[in-house]
C-alpha cells in the first residue's frame, strides 16, 4: 500500500523500494548518457523502506518501482491521469541511463472495471479470471504511456518457482538483463 511518510523533496508517492533495491518518485529532466555509477546509500525512514535522496538517484544503475494497485485507483475508478504521472517520472530515469524494472499490481482493478463489476468477488477462480481480463488491460496502459515516449514495455509473468527454482531464475534473470540492452522496461506480474 502506499502508507507511511511522506517521502522527502517532492518525491512521488508512487516510487518506492524494499530490500536492496532503491525507490524514487523525483523528476529528472532530459535524455541523458549513462555515467558510471558507485552502489547507492539507502535511506532507510521509520516505515522502512528505503528512499532515495537525488543525489544518490544519479548514481543508481537500476531501480525497481512497485506499483501497487493505489497508483491507478481513485474515488471514481481508474484514474489514468495517475498512470501518466508514473510513467512519465520512469521515463525521466530511463533517460537518464538507469534500467527500470516495474513490478506492477493491478490487473483485477482493471478487470473489474472491464467488467463493471462493483464488488471485489472472494473466490480465486473468479479473481483469476478477472486479473486475465484485467492483465492486457493494465499492459496496454504501460504500452501507451511508455510509447508515448518511444519507450517499448515487455510482460514478465512469474510465478513463486520462477524465483526460488535455481534454474528458472537465471532464465528470468538473463531475459530481464536483455531486455535491458534492447532498450525495454520489464513489467514484472505475479502469474497465479
């Protein structure tokens, strides 16, 4: 969720990161080349996840944002005002050099809206089919917004074997890693 302090300097609430991966919400103006960048000192505020002052984002080679499913709702539904915000501040870092790797929520909100449904259904059968509806929807979204800025997006579906199996992590290890040289923001979702 998005509890917590605000974080400092403006940042966006949107930005943020857990264990060695850092979170930011600044804007960083322009395209930029890649400058060789040192490991980054985490601030580690009260909630404890880390947050990242400016200075040390310029040194960062990569950053991870979760995008919990907040970041697209508000009163009224789906709010793709706040998408556009999201991804333009990722923008500003990939323009700046830095691999982003977003790892996204919110493929049921999607569906649900698709659906017209009112009320979140408790059975995993039905969640299941409402985050499959609601999957190409939430892509799409990241699709437009990243192209806008001829920035290409790529699914990344993982499953809990994805990631403790020895042999399928270095599988999606090495995928994540090309797609970075081509140029391609990952979009990493649970794939129940």
């Amino acid at each position: 969720g998005a509890g917590g302090p605000a974080p400092p300097h403006g940042q966006g609430r949107f930005l943020r990161a857990r264990d060695r991966h850092i979170g930011v919400g600044n804007t960083v103006d322009g395209p930029g080349q890649r400058p060789s960048r040192p490991r980054v000192n985490h601030i580690k505020p009260a909630n404890g996840f880390p947050l990242v002052d400016r200075k040390d984002l310029a040194n960062a080679r990569r950053v991870v944002v979760k995008v919990g499913t907040s970041a697209f709702v508000d009163r009224q539904g789906l709010a793709s005002e706040r998408v556009r915000t999201l991804v333009d501040d990722i923008v500003s870092l990939v323009w700046r050099g830095i691999d982003v790797i977003v790892v996204s929520s919110g493929a049921i909100s999607f569906g649900m809206e698709a659906l017209r449904l009112k009320e979140r259904p408790r059975d995993l059968n039905t969640l299941q089919a409402i985050a499959a509806v609601g999957q190409s929807l939430l892509m799409k979204g990241y699709e437009e917004g990243f192209g806008a800025h001829n920035i290409n997006v790529a699914q990344v579906l993982l499953t809990a074997d994805d990631v403790t199996d020895r042999r399928r992590y270095v599988n999606v290890r090495n995928t994540v890693l090309t797609l970075f040289n081509l140029g391609v923001v990952p979009v990493v979702n649970e794939n129940d």
